[in-house]
C-alpha cells in the first residue's frame, strides 16, 4: 500500500512545487537592467578613498601626518608634503593610492587626525593594466574643482 | 582511460579528477575519485589551492590591520569571522564593550549567517540540478546584504566590528529594513518548503545520503549544522556563550540521522532561529555608545594567549593569538570548522556514487578558502 | 511538363525536405529563445533582452558565435566519430518530421507505419550521444553517454507501452488515423495514465530536467558533450530541442487530438494551429518541469523506470486490450 | 564535569605534568597541561575516552623550541581544555591520528606550516602547500618576522 502511497503524495508534492515557480512567472521582475537602470547607493558605502573639500578652507586639511600610511594594511596610501610656513603643518604635494591592493577596511579614515579622508561613491572603476589602478588623490581634486567651476560658470551663464 | 587492476582481473577502477575546475566543487576544492563504474572506492580531498598565508600575514599585522583579513578567511559569513577576531582581541587586551555595541554586533552576525545558510541552500539545491531556488535565495539573500550594506558600506567582506564596537551606529532605517526582512522571510520558507524541503525528488536525493553518525563526527571534529544533524545539540551560542546570546531566547534545531537531509533540516531551522534572535535583539536594543572611545590606536596586550571560540555558519570557529606585548600577535591560528567537515569526506565518500558526492559535498556546507587560509 | 514537375512525388519530397529543414532549424533557434524567457520569468528576472525587441534575436546571434568558432577536437579523440556524432543526432529528428500530422493535408508522408518510424529513429539519439561520449577520450563525457544508453532503454520501454494502449484502440499506426479518430474526445480523457506515462517517458527520452543525468551539469561538467565546441555543441544543443518538439507533437497527435480542436469544437480555427498550440503548450510544461525540480539520481531513475513506469503501463495496456476486446 | 574527572586522571597519571588552571576563563579553556613528547599518545587515549574532540592541533616556533598546543573539546558541558608538548627542533613527536582520525590532516597542517614530521602517520604530504613545497612558512626564520622570542619570555 505504502507504493501507491509514495507515488501518490510524490505525485502531489511536484504538483505543489509546480504551484510555487508557476506562481512566480506572473510576478514583477526583482533584477535591474544594470547599465540603463542603477539602484540608488547606500550612504554608507565604501569606495575608494578621496580627500574631503572643506568649506572654510576650499581646499583639503591633508597635514601629511601619515597616520594613514603607517596604518594601511596593504601599503596602498603614499604621502608626501612639503611645509609651505616656518610654523605650522605640512601640505600635501602628492597622495597617490594604489586601489589594486586595497582592501576598503576603513581604517585610514578612522585614523585621520582631521578628518580629510572620505569613501567615493565610484564604483565603475576599469582599468587595463594594474597602473591603471594607481589614481592620485590631489590630481582628482583639482579636476573635481574644474568641473565644479565649469559647471558654476554654465549655470550665471545661464541665469545671464 | 581505463586502468587493469593488476589484482582483480575483470573489475576495472579508473581514477576521476574531480575538479578544481568543476561546477560544484565550490570555490577550488579538489578531489581525487577512484571510481569502480559510478561508485566510490576511494575521496582523497586535495586541498590548499587558494592558500593566502593568512596566519603569517596575522604575524606581520598590527592587531587592527588584521581585520579586513579576517572577514575574507570565510568570506560568505564575513562579518561573522569579522565579529570572531573582535572578540578574540578585546578577551586579550581587555576592552568594554558597550551593550548597543554587542546588540548590534549580534544582529549583524545573524543576519550574515541567515544569509550565508540561504547561499548554501541555493547552491545546494542547484548541486542536486534544480536551478531556481538558487535564485530564488539570492533574491532574499540581497535583501540582507542591501541592509548590511546601509550600514558596513559593504556586500561581502564587511570589516564592520571594531575594538570596542563597531564602525558605524544603526539608524531606524537600518531597524525597519531588518523588521521588513524578517516578515518577508515568514512568507518565504513555506514557499521552499513546497519547492524544495517536500519535494519527492529532493527528499530521496538526501535521505540516508552521506551519513555521519556522532561518533565519526567526533572522530574528525565535525562541528556546526553538520554535527548538529546527528543529535548532538552543541552550538558554542549556547555552550559557551558570548555577546548577549545567554540573554536571547533561541533553539537549537537537531536531527537524529547524520544523512543529508537532516543537515538540510538543520540549517533551514537555524535560519528561522537567526530570525527569533534578530527579532528579540531588535526588541532589546538599548540606547548608548556604539564603540567605546578609551581604545587606543595601538594596541599593547600583556603577554599571553587566548582561545576564543564563536560559532561561525558553519561550525566551530576560533581564533588561537600569542601575544608577546607588542602590538601585533607572536602567533595568530585559525580554527576554521570546514577544516573537520571537510575532512571526514575521506570516510564519508567511499561506496557512494558520484551523484551522492556532489549530494554530500553539497550538504556539508564547505568553504574551501576557509580552508586553505 | 511543369505540371508534372510540380506534381511530381519528387518536388513534393524536396519542397518538403525544405521546410522541414527551415522549421526545424528556426523553430529549435524559438525554443531555445522560449526556454530562456520561460526560465528568466520564472526567476522572476527578465531572461535575453538586447538584441532585438525582447531578445528575440538573441538565438540567432548565439549561433553565428557558435558557427565561428574553433571547433577543438581533443587529444586522442577519435576523430571520425568525434565529427559523426553531431550529425548523427540530428538526422533522425529530421526524419520525424516526414510523418508529423500539422493538419489534415499536411503530411509530407501519410505512411501507415507513421508511429513504429518515429520512435524507430528516436533511438537515433542515443547512438549519436554514445558515438560522441565514446568518442571524446574524456570521463565525464563516458560516464553521460553510459548513463544515457541505460535510461534510453529503461524509457523506450514505458513509452513505446503506452503508445501501444492508443494503438490498440485505434487499430492502425497512422498518426492521420490516430488523430482522425479522436474527433470527438481526447485520448488523454480515455487514456490519461498511458498519456501521463508517455509525458514523463518523452522528458526522460529527450534528456530533459529532471531526467537530464547523462548531462548533468553539476555532477559531469557537460556529460556526453563535456569536449564539445563551437557547432558541435551547437548541433546536440539544437537536436535536444528539435526532439522536444518531435515528442511534443507525438503526444498532441496521439493524447491531444492532433489538429482537433477540444471536443470537436474547432472555432474556425485552422488545424494547423491547433496542432501547433497544443504542442507549445506541452512545450512549455516541459520547461516549466525543468526550471522546478531537482534532478533524479541515476538509480533511483531506473528505478523509477523499472518498478513503476513498467508496471504501471502493462497494466494500462492490458486493461485496454481487455476493455478494446470487451466492446 | 568531564573535565574535572579528567584533571584528577591526569594529576595521577602524569604527576611530573604541570597542571595550569584558568579560573578566569581567559585563555578559553579550563586548565592546560604541558606533558613531555612521550606520552602525548597516553594523554590523547585519555581525552578520546572521555568523549572529547580534537579542535585544533597547531604549533608556535620559540628560539628554543617548539610547543605544540592541541585542544581538545567536548559537547557538553563548557570545557575546553589544552595539552602542551614541548618539541625541540630536531625531534620527531608521535602521530595520534589513530586515535583521532581527524588528526591525520591537523598533523599535515602542522608539518606543511613547522616542518614537524609525526611518527606513525604514513601520510605526510603537504596539505595546504604545493606539492613540492620544501619550505615551512610559519617559521619564524621564513620571510618577514616581527620577532622571535625563546619560550619563557611569553609565558614567563
């Protein structure tokens, strides 16, 4: 008896497992067509590192303290900087991060003694060669800073 | 292709390679089959294809610098080994932890290991050939790490505990998020309980497939779901507990058997029990810090050592550090719990066939960077 | 001396050679489109959508890629058999086609041996399978074909049973007789356990999920076709799905009434349609059946075979032959 | 309380042991014992008819010596406990991997990383390392090294 037993209530549970996909197939779709559509990031991702622009300043507050070279576990931060002033800190004149070897831990911004560091919100970062990974900080500011002029100029152009 | 057996004239063993390039060999795991037609004569695991040198890398390491380390030893359950490190540094040095600190850790932590068991459960069931609860997982799988994600930053390797805390407070966002999560997977489990868990097909691809009976568990040091599938009810939750999980109140699901379908029945249990903790702890969640500022940039423990066990989604899980009084440890060892579950493979496999292998390879739930370290 | 062309039995054998080379072909180049949708919305994600208005062309670019490219013959591969087999499991698809009823006149041979020529040929496949798992010098492409060769004749046997069940009643093996005959109800309503059975046969027959163990991507790689690139696996890929749509079609003309429509009631609308309707229709269940379970091991396929399936159809088939008697 | 009725074992069995106890649960385990290499097999039979398990075997490199730590484990109640055995660098311990048969693999693990080879376990091909690996990485003479102590200088 157990035998039709078996096949009948096997029979039943394919039937219900049928129930569930066929279900599905009048349900809206949960994917997004990724590069037409994007979903929003969340506040808190982790990119690369950037420098912070300061309203007070217009500029970062890298004190080349390297605190966050000292602490990255993969050597990705190299700093330098020359003291512009007798008294007073350093100023950055370079800070390139090699992100091929990063591995977005965080602690280089924790540590930093002013607060100048910050995640990017890029996350559509290709490159060739592992050089291509190598992006320097300062350098992207200052074209951050163009487009930032460019685009004010073009909106009192407009409203002129 | 096929080699004479010098002894036994007519019966013909050959030798399969099973992987590392296979479908379901998850991530490199490689094993060595000697095959008598479809059936298992003798598993040699080879192992060791994606050895990174994590422990020398420890020896080398600041304490601090060791973090994003360890949430890539078993990336699938992150911020559970993550947590585990934690723990492992502040028994050492000696750190308070403030109690919002150690609600949301636990949070975090089980909701890494509902998302690392609905991972396993989708890459099993397609190991057995069905291929759409797979995605039907990670459709529930990226609700959790969308809200790990709101508050890590990260999808995978989340580096969010730190000494004395974590990196970033949880927002009422985060809490609705979570609460909206936990009453979408009510829904959920029925409907993979009448795909999957009832299935005729799956049931007899996993009833009395790859037994492990307590005392070959004991003998390899099985831990985990996969001990748990044989009736003995060890979790170090309980056993030992840490965090808060002495003040939550949770089961710990058993099997009787050891087959395959108890270690299914075990881990789909524990991922409604993950759910009752994040529910309490949610309720529980108290006001305060979360993360204690009196920690120091550079850590000094006094020497010594400390075994600190947690129990990560797949078992057992510890971390062994030696210190020496400077600021990173003499010796950092990791005690990784699919070391054991993999290894029994070796008495599990033989007079299986090899549909069953992948059936068991599957239900044990391995990592196999996890293992190589 | 045109009319006689073109009356001719030879222009009727090429023109229909024609067709049913170009449906063939484009109509496995849907399927294969069709599955992918089936199984993306089922997955509650969209399946191919960039080239062409839902992806629709997206097949078609898939087999100009396959067409380009190298086609890798292994090490130690035998050679002749290596190239035989992709052909040699498509030829005898073709040759089912030749007595499918699309509708009243539209068979290209109305042989009264129609039904023994199909399930004939369909064993084609299994040949062709060992042929290239044979051939491939590779262990996961023997084990699949071995694995083949036993489920095909575990599942000729239940199949070729319940085709035997509507045989009987109709007393002939003429599809055109067989689907003349149920102009007013269904076999499936007469025979729904032969019909059931010949289903669950046909899947396993054409290598389907959750028969699908000679493949078995998560056990052998690719199975019998683990070795296979370029045209070569584009061959077995879209022999797989000409098969479907052979057994699709067997069991519309011999369970689901061919180019009737239910019950006599044809609504105007012509045969063809019907007939094929109702094949993509079963079509689709087959799909649906693969996108949901989990594959059988290989025992317990046999013995599902072996202690249910054949029982199951030798009673059927004895019950009939009674009751055929007894009327 | 296994691990109670295994320390009074243990104290009258290998009286010459150092018996340590950690009531504040700091280490993770309840008592440690260190025994000399040639009784690591006794000790483990002990453990193994207790019903313990075998969690981890590893080793730590001193200048002058080895130390081998296993620890072993039981379901329940909460006591893990740790065997010590202090290996020179030049001497061979002895395999348990018969009375354990996980520890076949924790013992490769120890000799890929140590260089430790175990008597009376056949198998000693590298687990974690290539094939032909000749070097032990967790040395404290390969690559880069932090320090390296002499044992009294940790433990005190």
């Amino acid at each position: 008896m157990s035998y039709f037993k078996e096949i009948f209530y096997g029979g039943l549970s394919l039937i219900e497992g049928m129930a569930v996909t066929v279900r599905r197939l009048f349900r809206p779709l949960v994917t997004v067509q990724y590069p037409r559509k994007k979903i929003p990031l969340s506040s808190a991702y982790r990119g690369h590192i950037e420098l912070k622009v300061f309203e007070d300043t217009g500029t970062h507050k890298c004190i080349v303290c390297l605190n966050c070279e000292k602490t990255c576990p993969s050597g990705v931060i190299a700093v330098q900087g020359v003291k512009l002033k007798e008294k007073g800190p350093k100023t950055a004149t370079n800070y390139v991060i090699d992100f091929s070897k990063c591995s977005l831990c965080g602690l280089c911004v924790e540590i930093c003694p002013t607060q100048t560091l910050q995640y990017s919100k890029e996350y559509e970062l290709v490159g060739e060669t592992q050089s291509d990974c190598v992006i320097d900080l300062l350098a992207r500011l200052a074209k951050q800073a163009e487009a930032r002029e460019a685009a004010e100029k073009k909106t009192q152009g407009l409203a002129a | 292709m096929a080699e004479q057996d010098g002894t036994q004239a007519y019966r013909r063993i050959y030798t399969l390679n099973l992987g590392p390039q296979h479908p379901s060999t998850h991530g490199v795991l490689r094993i060595l089959l000697d095959l008598d037609g479809e059936y298992i004569v003798k598993a040699d695991p080879i192992i060791g294809y994606g050895h990174r040198g994590h422990e020398k890398m420890g020896e080398n390491r600041q304490y601090k610098q060791f973090l994003p380390n360890a949430s890539r030893l078993d990336y699938l359950s992150g911020m559970l080994f993550n947590h585990g490190f934690v723990l492992a540094v502040e028994k050492l040095v000696g750190i308070e932890v403030p109690e919002r600190a150690k609600y949301i850790r636990v949070i975090a932590s089980e909701l890494n290991r509902i998302s690392s068991h609905l991972l396993w459960f989708g890459t099993y069931v397609m190991d057995l050939g069905g291929f759409t609860p797979f995605l039907y997982a990670f459709d529930d799988r990226e609700q959790i790490l969308d809200i790990l994600d709101s508050v890590s930053g990260s999808r995978l390797t989340y580096s969010y505990c730190r000494f004395g805390g974590v990196t970033r407070d949880i927002d009422s966002k985060f809490i609705d998020m979570t609460r909206a999560f936990l009453k979408r997977m009510e829904t959920r489990w029925a409907d993979y309980d009448d795909l999957v868990t009832k299935n005729i097909i799956f049931i007899h691809r996993t009833r009395d497939v790859g037994i492990i009976d307590a005392e070959l568990a004991r003998q390899y040091g099985v831990t985990g779901p996969n001990l748990r599938a044989c009736g003995v009810a060890f979790d170090v939750r309980r056993i030992e507990p840490y965090e808060v999980y002495d003040r939550l109140d949770f089961e710990v699901p058993t099997g009787s058997k050891g087959d395959a379908l108890d270690r299914y029945n075990v881990r789909f249990n524990e991922m409604q029990q993950s759910c009752r903790i994040i529910d309490q702890a949610l309720d529980q969640l108290p006001g305060g810090d979360f993360l204690t500022k009196k920690v120091p940039q550079k850590l000094g423990p006094p020497k010594g050592e400390v075994y600190s066990a947690f129990e990560s989604a797949r078992g057992l899980s510890a971390f062994y550090l030696v210190s020496d009084g400077s600021p990173g440890p003499y010796r950092c060892h990791i005690r990784v719990p699919s070391f054991g579950n993999l290894n029994v493979l070796n008495e599990v496999l033989p007079g299986t066939l090899v549909a069953d292998a992948i059936s068991i390879l599957g239900s044990i739930d391995v990592v196999i960077p996890e293992i190589d370290r | 001396m045109s009319e006689g062309l073109f009356g001719s039995e030879w222009f009727r054998l090429i023109l229909g050679l024609l067709i049913v080379l170009g449906f063939s072909q484009l109509n496995a180049l849907f399927l294969v489109w069709l599955e992918r949708k089936v199984a993306g919305h089922i997955q509650l994600r969209p399946g191919p959508m960039e080239v062409g208005p839902h992806g629709i062309l997206q097949t078609i670019m898939d087999g100009i890629k396959l067409v380009g490219k190298e086609l890798i013959l292994p090490l130690k591969a035998d050679r002749k058999l290596f190239f035989l087999a992709p052909v040699l499991v498509f030829m005898p698809v073709l040759v089912g086609f030749l007595v499918l009823p699309f509708g009243p006149s539209m068979i290209i041979r109305d042989m009264n041996l129609g039904v023994l020529l199909v399930f004939a040929f369909s064993t084609f496949t299994v040949l062709a399978i060992l042929a290239g798992g044979w051939a491939s010098n590779n262990k996961y492409a023997l084990l699949g074909a071995i694995r083949s060769v036993a489920q095909n004749v575990a599942y000729e046997i239940p199949l070729l049973l319940a085709v035997m069940s509507v045989v009987l009643m109709v007393n002939s093996l003429s599809f055109s007789e067989i689907v003349r005959s149920q102009k007013s109800i269904w076999f499936i309503f007469l025979q729904p356990v032969a019909g059931l059975i010949y289903l669950i046969s046909a899947t396993a027959e054409t290598n389907r999920a959750p028969f699908d163990i000679p493949e078995a991507e998560s056990e052998l790689v690719a199975g019998f076709h683990t070795e296979y690139s370029g045209m070569g696996f584009g061959l077995f890929f879209l022999a797989e799905y000409t098969n479907m749509f052979i057994v699709c079609a067997v069991a519309t003309s011999l369970f689901f009434g061919g180019w009737n429509g239910p019950f006599g009631i044809s609504l105007g609308i012509p045969g063809v349609f019907w007939f094929l309707f109702k094949t993509y229709i079963l079509i689709f269940v087959i799909m649906w059946v693969r996108w949901t379970f989990p594959r059988v091991r290989f025992d317990q396929l046999m013995n599902f075979s072996w202690k249910v399936m054949i029982p199951l159809s030798l009673a059927n088939l004895v019950v009939t032959a009674i009751v055929v008697k007894l009327i | 309380m296994k691990a109670k009725e295994l320390e009074a074992v243990m104290i009258e069995k290998f009286p010459d042991a150092p018996l340590r106890r950690d009531e504040t649960g700091m280490t993770g385990a309840l008592w440690s014992i260190v025994v000399p290499i040639s009784i690591i097999r006794d000790v483990a039979k002990a453990f193994g008819s207790a019903g313990f398990f075998l969690e981890s075997i590893t080793a730590l490199d001193f200048e002058d010596t080895f130390e081998l730590v296993y620890h072993f484990n039981c379901y329940e109640p909460k006591s893990r406990l740790v065997v010590r055995m202090l290996c020179g660098h030049d001497q061979v311990p002895q395999s348990i991997c018969d009375i354990f048969r996980g520890a076949g693999w924790l013992e490769r693990e120890v000799h890929d990383f140590f260089g430790i080879s175990f008597s009376g376990n056949t198998d000693m091909r590298p687990l974690l390392l290539p094939e032909d690996a000749d070097y032990h990485p967790l040395r404290k003479t390969f690559g880069k090294v932090s320090a390296y102590h002499k044992r009294e200088e940790i433990y005190g």
